[in-house]
C-alpha cells in the first residue's frame, strides 16, 4: 500500500515536471492557434471562445505550404540518409585507425569544426558549381557534411574489433560488412542522428533562403518565415502556421524517441575519448 | 560469433540501394529545370503584407500588358535579417531586375578625408551597380529634389523612392479618450505634458510604447530632429545635417552639447508617463493590444506604417496620428518623414528594359494611389495626393510641411553602438544609466571612435 | 595503425581511404573551404555586399578591437561568459536531477523522458515565438503569476537584469533533455554492486551520491559540461529572436551576427569577431577538457 503510494507519488512528480515545464508552453502556443484574432486580442492568456479551426484553413493556404511540404520531406530525408551512411563509413576506419593519419585527421576534424561558418563564400562557391537554385544542388551540398561522425567513431569503438577479422576471413567484403553487420548495431546511434538530422534540416532557415530563389524549390520554413513576415501581429495565425509546420517533426520524434537514450548514451559516453564537435545541439539552430 | 550467408552477392544490397538513389536523383533533377523559353522579370521586396498584395496586382496587369512575361516577386521579412540575406544571394546570383531598397541618404557618403567605408544600399549605388534613372521618363512624375536626396549620387539618381512614412515623431491618439477630457490634439510640448498629467491623475496610463524593439526612439529622434530643423524649409534638411556631422567630426558639437542635453531632458520627461514594463513590450504585439485597450492608453509611440494594422485590429476604435510636439515652439512640432522603400534596377539586370517598364506602370498615377492607400504611405508623386483614410486627418493636412528625417552624425562602422547617441534601452527608465552619463559616454566614445 | 583486414592484399590499403573519401571531400569542398575563405574577410573592410569593393586593410579590424576604448567588444565577451557559465551549470544541476528522476524504465516514464526533450526540435524561430508570446509584459501569461506570486510588474526579456537569465533558462529548457539523456545512460552503467556493498556499510542516500554516484558519473559530467559550453558560446539564434542584443544580452555570437550581416554590414569587421568567438571557444574549450580530463584521473 505505501509502495503503491510512494510509486505514485512519484509517477505525479514526473507528470508535473515533464508535462508541466517542458509541455506546456508549447501547447500554450498551440491554443493560441484556435482563437480568433479578436479573441486572442480580447483574451491574449485565456482559453478560447469559441473555438475556431479557421486559422489552420487560412495559415495552409497563405502560407502555401502543400508543395513546400514535399519540398521539405525531400530535403530533410534525402540528406539525412546519405548524410548517415556517409558518416558511418567515414567514422568507421577511424575508429579503427585502419588508415595512416586516423587520428590526426579525427583531430583536424574536431579543430575545424570550432571555425567561423562562412555563408558568403559558401554561396559563392555553391553559384561556380552550380548548385544555386537548384533542387539537386541543394541536396547535394546538404548530403556531403557528413554529420554524427564524431558520436559514431565513439559508438563504434563499443563494437568488439574481433568481428572485423571474423568477418574478412569468412570472405566478407568491406560494404557489405558495413551495411549488414556495422550498421544493425548501430541502430540507437542512428536512430538518434536521424531526429537530429532531420530536425536540423527540417527547421533550417538561412540555407534555402540564400540558395534556393525559386519559390517552386522552397522548403516550409521558408514559407513560415514570409509568413511570419507578413501576419506577424496576428498570433492566432501565427501559431496555427507554426503548428502546421512542427507537426511532422513532432511525428517523427514520436516514432523514433524511444532510441534517443540508447543513442544519445552509447555515442556520447563512450566517444569522450577526444570528443569535440560543436554537439547536435546547435546543429538545431535552424534559423 | 555471427554466422555470414553466403557472401557471393556481396554487393547486391548497396548496388541496390545505388540504383535507387540514381533514379531519385534522376526525378529531381527532372522537375527542377523549369520555365524556360518565356522572359522572367525577377523583383525583389521585404515583406510588408500590404505592399506585396498591391506590388501582385501590379504585376498581373504587367503580365497582361506583356503576355510572354512571366513575373517572379522574391520576398523576405526585415526580422532576423532574413531580408538582407535574400538580397544578397540575389545580388551574388545577379537574379534580380527590380530590387527594393531602404532608401540612402547624403550623410551615407562621408567625405573620404574621413576615411569612413561606405556601406549598404550607398555603397551598392557608390561602386556603379544601380542603373541612373534620372533620365527616364517616369522621373518626372516625382519630386526631383527629395529624390536626388535619398538616391543621387554624382549627378545621377539611381532609384525611386515610392514610399515615405512618419517614424520618429510618430504618435497615434485615440481620439474618444481626448474628447473625454476636452483636448484637442496638443501642438506644443507644454500642452502635451499637460494633457499626459491630466490622464494621470484620472488613473489613466497616457502613453503605451514598445519598449523591447526600441520604439522609444521614436520619441528621441523625434525631439531631436525638432529641435535641428526648428523651422527652417525641408529643403534645407540637407544641409543642416551635412553641418552637424561636419561639427562632430571637427570636435565642436558633440552627444553631450546642450542641443542633447536639452532633447534628453524632454525624452525622459516623456518617458515618465509610459506603460509599467515599457521595455518589455514587442512591436509585433503593441499595435493589436493598443487598439483594443480602448480606455487606457491614449497615446501610442509608433510610426505611420502600422495605421493600418491599428484599423484592422480594432473596427470600432476611433483613433488619429499625429506628430509628437517635442518642442515650445508649435511651428517647430512638423512630422519627419522617413523615405522608405525605393525601387533600383541593377546593371546586371537580364531585362532591363521590362524592368523599366515596369516601374513605369507602378509609378502611374492611378496604380501609384492604389499602392499609397494599400500601404498608408505619404505620397512621393506631387500630383497625387496622400490618400484620406479614418486616420489620417491629420496626416493628410501636415504631411506636406514634413522634412527628411535627421542623418547620424559620421561613425565607423565598427564603431561601438553609443557613439550613434545614447542607447535608449541601457538608459533610464529602460537601463540603469543616467541621461548625462549617457551622453557623456556616447561623446567620450564617438570622440574615440574617429579619432583622427 | 592497424590494417585493414577487409579485401585482398592488394585493395586493402586503399579502402579505408576510398571510404572516407567522399564526406571527406564534401567537408573540405562545402565546410572547411568557406570557413577559411571567412576568415580572409578579416583582413578588410569588405562591406559584404556582392559587387562592393574587399578595402583590404590588414590588421585593422584587429587593433581597433583591443583599443580599449571600445567597450561593445568587451562587454560582449562579458555577457558570453555570463552566459556559458549560467547555461552549464544550470543545465548540469537540472540535467542530472532529471536523470536521477526520470532514470527508472517504468511504465509512462519513456514518455516523460520524451516530453522533457522534446523542445529541442523545435527551430529557434518557433521557441522565439513562443517565449515572445509568454513573456510579454501585457498580454503574457508570464506576467500573470508574476503579478500573482510577487504583486507588481517586470518588463521579463526588457528588463536589463532579467533579460539575460531569462534567456538562459529558456536555452536550458530547449536544450536540458540531452544532458538528462547523457547522465541516464552514465547512471544506469554504474554496476548496482556497488550501491549494495555501500548500503551494507550503512551509507545513507546522501553518502552513497557523493561517494558512489557523481565520481562514478565522471565521464558522462564531463561530456556534459563539455558539450553544454561549447554549444552556447557562439549562441546568436536564440537571443536574436528574443532581445535582439538589447538589454544587456549581446554575446560575442550576437555581436558578431549584427555587425557581419544585416542592411549596413561590416563583414570584415564581423569576420574579425568571429575569428575572436573561435579563439574564445578554443580557451573555454581546451581548459574544460583539461579540467575535467583531470579530474576524471583523480577520482
């Protein structure tokens, strides 16, 4: 009985702490989206009266977000998968120091990773190769950075290296091992860069802003933001296009939360050893 | 130990996923060439709900006009610099026909003895990447001389001006709350602070200001620009400013000479009968919560361009704008008008001439007073007038004795923020600083600053 | 080095470098080449608007910041400092409380851990939208219980005392969950051997964190304080959206960003400030890994 309490008790604080200061200020915003404009004028903390869906109907069509939508799930998936891969086989060797200079290069990558982003020449660059306002381009350059290395070459170190000689004396070839054997165990590490990078190429703002030009290739922070812009006094609408917009992030974070700790732990723990990369965290920073 | 299958179709999976990434790729490069054969005009603004409604119609009837032209209006909120990003990519891009710009002004071209770089809009019109449009056609529907003040450079002009508000001396009233308590609109500084005692002592709070943008300088500025131009004609704005940066440079007028002294003094007299929390309140939020607070509040620091947003908030509210009377002297109280946005077409542009073209339908009379009453702008075009809208009364019949606003003094850019004059939210009631502290620290800086 | 056990004898030392050819080059062509070519730009006074001239002028931008004079530069570096120490220890103390909270995998309690993490998906323009909703002096919800618990107002994010913390908080609230998930994963590798050789010798709970818990949480404090400092040094994003710089919140990252981007930019001047954040992070960084690295040592 008083463990029934205690057990309870406990289960009330979590509920208040989680729900309380981590919930509900965002569903504070997301009640704003159900008020009219005179409403939230009239009771800017309240509960709404009446209930109205109407801002949802004008915030989807003002913003024009169904084609950014389509935009926006092929910029955040098609970077996010080649951005893993490309992590996995970048830090893979490292890890292991199968190459000469594995260590000076994990180090050169850390060191650099500190150094002033440089929009400007980075457009400048972007424009020479051609990628500028291009659906392509723009993918191309957000696959290529090759995000999570540095927690990967830490979860790897987890996997016993003896599976490596096994495997190559069974005849097992280099990609194959990697994919069906690497990559499996991998699954946390994965899970959890998945989120991030898909969050980080979900809310990015700056980089389509400068490198797409065409409104046919813009993504749906884009949309918000002009958004934004244009009704930025009126909070009901505001938030009803900020919820539209977050929705499929909160739904992908649904499905895949369950892995974060696994990931979040077994990379950042045991990376430690000469850790260094400004951390996911800021890789969130969309705008 | 995990057992392998068979490792004869080694790399089957990978090759597959290659072939599916080699068809994705293929599907997005198809769909992303498009539009190609007809002519694209590309223009480019900041977002201003208003003035991107009305520049589409203006469009439409271009494309209408010019079948085969197909227009591509680029734009960007002010907030979080997104907007001058946008312009940059497309200046970097050279993707652009007619771009918008704040409009420049003389005291952006420091004389080079001071050895002070030019930036922004001025420096893109220094180094020769706007097209002169002083001999267009269209020039001649605008005042010359204001014009050649915000965009001339040499002898040329290199973009026209089409919108102007009233920013700093800005102050809307609500006009049931002063026919309550018998006044009239206040037209000297006494009258002012007398009417702002008045709504005191009733339990009113009379002023709502956005302290946390800033919008207090408003009032500063307003006081300032008052106390320079006193009652001279606008057309002498020029040079009285060119002095005044000529007196800081020359160390002989500085932040804490008495002109300061005095404009702080009425500044924070007029700050004493702001909102409690003044500083935390958000400009996205002021207008609509001004508007429907229709017993409090009686006057609201801000500028001409949210009169419109104040009406849409508020279909009851009876409200006006008016100049803040900063000074004694009535005469002196005239609103100053800050020039706005100015339309450029950059050499680079691929249709130059469509571009023109264009800004010479938009600058036509009639789709001109469309675009002034869309956005509640003062009219730049003498032969059409600032249109009358619930409130603009008062706009309507002062507008024209309105002056450019006052230039900064001369200031690195690198130069910390005070030796532009006092930071407003570092300085009582908003900060801690005093008002003579302030503007000793802000002359001792600007002092530092162009040491030369 | 050790060798690549994969392929034949001959491809065997080229496919580790095959391997990590491709993000190596992708991060040299779209990371390091930008990043380098930025730090060009502060040796000039290069305005960065396209087609204006560079007005290369050496170490100007340089000498002009360390004149002492000058005070926006070290009062920037002043509310930096401010504001890594507030955000680290804040988000440590409310990290490891959540950990030790919400550590247990009981029914219910995977949602919670979830719920407090959740707020880092969202973009830093949402959650400026959100607080600049909640803390408006007026209209906010903020000042509600403010006006309810303390009698009387506070201008919140312009209030130049409260501005800052408030923005701190805010930061912790976004990004507190991860430090939460880290100290989880360190509590539940600590072998439960040991809490029970401890409780045999009569350890009460106080003892038993202080001998056993946090030495053995070690490495997970020290990837945490790591991470937590390194993430908040060049922080602009969210202190943009808030206060714009105003009331004494201009961090070296924000200062940075006003003065590099904008309608009158000085991107040679910005370049120079954001060559001076890099160093900054290389000093709070280094010392922090040689800090805690000895620390770790010494338990």
């Amino acid at each position: 009985m008083q463990r029934a309490l205690r057990t309870g008790g406990a289960q009330l604080i979590c509920f208040v702490i989680s729900a309380g200061f981590f919930a509900l200020p965002v569903v504070y915003l997301g009640i704003q989206a159900f008020k009219s404009y005179t409403g939230f004028l009239q009771d800017p903390t309240g509960i709404p009266h009446p209930w109205t869906l109407s801002n949802f109907g004008q915030a989807w069509t003002q913003g024009d977000f169904s084609t950014e939508m389509i935009n926006s799930l092929l910029y955040a998936v098609v970077p996010d998968v080649v951005t893993l891969i490309l992590g996995v086989f970048l830090a893979f060797p490292v890890s292991r120091g199968y190459f000469r200079f594995s260590n000076a290069l994990y180090a050169f990558f850390v060191f650099s990773g500190f150094l002033p982003a440089g929009l400007i020449p980075l457009f400048i660059e972007a424009q020479k190769l051609g990628l500028y306002n291009n659906r392509l381009g723009f993918i191309v350059m957000t696959s290529l950075t090759g995000a999570g290395f540095f927690f990967f070459v830490g979860y790897i170190k987890t996997i016993p290296r003896e599976i490596d000689e096994a495997a190559a004396m069974d005849g097992c070839g280099y990609v194959r091992f990697i994919f069906t054997m690497i990559v499996p165990q991998m699954k946390p590490a994965l899970a959890t860069f998945g989120v991030f990078g898909f969050v980080a190429s979900w809310n990015n703002l700056i980089l389509p802003l400068v490198m797409l030009s065409d409104p046919g290739l813009w993504p749906v922070t884009r949309g918000l933001f002009s958004f934004f812009g244009q009704f930025s006094s009126q909070w009901p609408l505001v938030a009803a296009g900020t919820v539209i917009v977050a929705a499929p992030i909160m739904v992908v974070f649904a499905i895949l939360q369950r892995h974060l700790v696994e990931g979040v732990a077994g990379g950042a723990v045991a990376g430690t050893r000469g850790i260094g990369q400004a951390p996911p965290v800021q890789a969130v920073d969309g705008a | 130990m995990a057992k392998f299958p068979h490792s004869r179709s080694r790399s089957r999976r990978p090759a597959a996923v290659l072939t599916a990434f080699a068809s994705l790729a293929a599907a997005i490069t198809g769909c992303s060439s498009g539009g190609g054969s007809s002519q694209t005009l590309v223009i480019a603004e900041w977002t201003n709900p208003a003035a991107v409604a009305y520049t589409k119609t203006v469009d439409a009837l271009f494309e209408k006009q010019h079948p085969g032209v197909n227009i591509q209006l680029q734009t960007a909120p002010t907030a979080q610099n997104a907007w001058p990003t946008l312009q940059n990519s497309l200046l970097a891009a050279k993707n652009v026909d007619v771009l918008a710009q704040f409009a420049a002004n003389p005291s952006d071209y420091p004389p080079a003895s001071t050895g002070i770089k030019v930036t922004g809009t001025a420096s893109l019109i220094a180094s020769g990447d706007f097209v002169d449009l002083s001999k267009q056609s269209f020039m001649k529907r605008f005042d010359t001389t204001s014009q050649k003040y915000v965009m001339g450079y040499k002898n040329g002009v290199y973009g026209v001006m089409v919108a102007e508000y009233v920013n700093n001396t800005g102050l809307f009233y609500k006009k049931s709350l002063l026919d309550k308590y018998n006044m009239s609109v206040p037209t000297t500084f006494d009258q002012f602070i007398d009417d702002l005692k008045t709504f005191k002592s009733h339990g009113i709070t009379p002023i709502y200001v956005a302290g946390k943008d800033g919008y207090q300088s408003i009032v500063w500025f307003g006081i300032v620009n008052q106390l320079l131009m006193q009652d001279l004609p606008a057309s002498d704005a020029a040079s009285v400013y060119e002095q005044r940066a000529q007196a800081f440079w020359d160390g002989s007028q500085n932040w804490n000479s008495s002109l300061y002294q005095q404009a702080v003094q009425r500044y924070e007299e007029v700050m004493s009968y702001i909102e409690p929390s003044a500083g935390g309140v958000s400009a996205q939020t002021a207008p609509g919560q001004w508007a429907v607070q229709s017993d409090d509040f009686p006057f609201f620091v801000d500028g001409s361009y949210d009169g419109n947003t104040i009406a849409q908030a508020s279909s009851s509210l009876k409200f006006g704008f008016m100049s803040l009377p900063g000074t004694d002297t009535a005469s002196w109280n005239r609103p100053a008008l800050a020039p706005d946005l100015s339309w450029t077409v950059p050499t680079f542009a691929k249709h130059q001439s469509l571009a023109l073209e264009w800004i010479d339908l938009f600058t036509q009379q009639s789709n001109y007073a469309g675009w002034l009453k869309a956005t509640g702008s003062v009219s730049t075009e003498p032969s059409v007038s600032t249109p009358s809208l619930s409130w603009t009364d008062w706009l309507s019949a002062h507008a024209a004795q309105g002056y450019p606003n006052t230039t900064e003094p001369w200031v690195p850019s690198s130069a910390p923020s005070d030796a532009g004059g006092p930071v407003l939210t570092s300085m009582q009631p908003f900060g801690s600083q005093s008002p003579t502290d302030a503007l000793d620290k802000s002359a001792t800086d600007y002092t530092a600053a162009t040491k030369h | 080095m050790s060798t690549c056990p994969f392929g034949t004898s001959r491809t065997r030392r080229w496919i580790p470098w095959l391997s990590i050819a491709v993000p190596t080059i992708g991060w040299l062509v779209f990371g390091l080449y930008p990043s380098i070519a930025t730090i060009a730009y502060s040796f000039t006074q290069y305005s960065g608007l396209p087609g204006t001239p560079l007005n290369f002028c050496g170490l100007c931008n340089y000498r002009t910041a360390f004149e002492s004079s000058y005070t926006d530069f070290s009062a920037a570096i002043v509310a930096t400092v401010k504001y890594v120490l507030g955000v680290t220890v804040l988000q440590i103390g409310i990290g490891l409380g959540l950990a030790l909270l919400l550590r247990h995998r009981r029914r219910g309690y995977g949602w919670y851990r979830a719920l407090v993490f959740m707020p880092q998906i969202f973009s830093v323009t949402i959650v400026g939208v959100l607080f600049t909703l909640v803390f408006d002096p007026q209209s906010g919800v903020a000042e509600k219980a403010y006006s309810g618990l303390f009698g009387g107002s506070n201008a919140f994010l312009g209030s130049s005392t409260w501005a800052l913390p408030i923005i701190i908080m805010i930061n912790v609230w976004m990004f507190t969950g991860y430090t939460m998930l880290v100290y989880i994963a360190g509590l539940r590798a600590i072998p439960p051997e040991l809490y029970e050789a401890a409780s045999l010798d009569g350890a009460g709970r106080l003892r038993l964190f202080r001998s056993i818990t946090w030495p053995m949480l070690a490495p997970a404090t020290t990837v945490n304080v790591f991470l937590t400092a390194m993430g908040c040094v060049g922080e602009y994003a969210l202190i943009l959206v808030l206060t714009d710089g105003n009331y004494n919140t201009k961090t070296i990252g924000m200062y940075m960003f006003d003065t590099a981007f904008g309608l009158n930019p000085s991107l040679g001047y910005g370049s120079m400030l954001a060559m001076a954040q890099f160093v900054i992070t290389l000093v709070i960084g280094g010392g922090l890994l040689f800090l805690l690295r000895r620390r770790e040592v010494a338990l």
